[in-house]
C-alpha cells in the first residue's frame, strides 16, 4: 500500500505565494493521477487541480492563471506553485493520487491568506 505526505502550506498575506508538494512513497502503481482538493470550513471538498502521469493537467476555473501543477515521476512528487493568492483560497489542501488500484489522500495541509 502506497501513502502521500505533504508539506508547503501556511500563512500568507494575499497576493503572496505558496508551493504544496506531495510525495508518494511505497507501492505505487502507474499510470496515475495526482493532484489536490480544497476544503474551506462548511463547505464541500472540491478540485484544485489535477496532473496525469504524461503530464497532462486540469484546474479548477478559479485558479486557472494562478495556480501550477507539475509532477516529477522520478521522485513520485507532485508540486502546486500557487500564485497571486486571495483570501477564498483559503482552506485544508488535500493532494491525492489516484490509480486503477487505489485511491491515496495525503493528511492535509492548511492554507491560510489574510493579511
């Protein structure tokens, strides 16, 4: 069984910038997804952004412009280099990797833009 750690969130004032990594360790199986959730209090779970094994990349209209997503298959390390940050980005970030055998969540990351 596979497991995802992430790391890079915290404070930021808005307009600032943060990078999320989530790594993957153990037995992964390929091809797969990676990306991560958002999850502001009271509201639903919903897709940031997202990062195919070839590369190919989705994102929520949101962030589009703002957000990047990469991944480095040789280190099973997914990034997300967030940009111009506003206060509605703020909430617990999940990355996840999913694969035709599994579906992995990394323990979340809290994100918070306020000056």
């Amino acid at each position: 069984q596979g497991q995802l750690v992430e790391s890079g969130g915290g404070l930021v004032q808005p307009g600032g910038s943060l990078r999320l990594s989530c790594t993957a360790s153990g037995t992964i199986f390929s091809p797969n997804d990676m990306g991560w959730y958002h999850q502001a209090p009271g509201k639903e779970r919903e897709l940031v952004a997202s990062v195919t094994s070839d590369g190919t990349t989705n994102y929520a209209d949101s962030v589009k412009g703002r957000f990047t997503i990469s991944r480095d298959n040789v280190k099973n390390t997914a990034y997300l280099q967030m940009n111009s940050l506003e206060p509605e980005d703020t909430a617990m970030y999940y990355c996840y990797l999913k694969s035709a055998i599994y579906y992995l969540w990394g323990q979340g990351t809290q994100v918070t833009v306020s000056s």
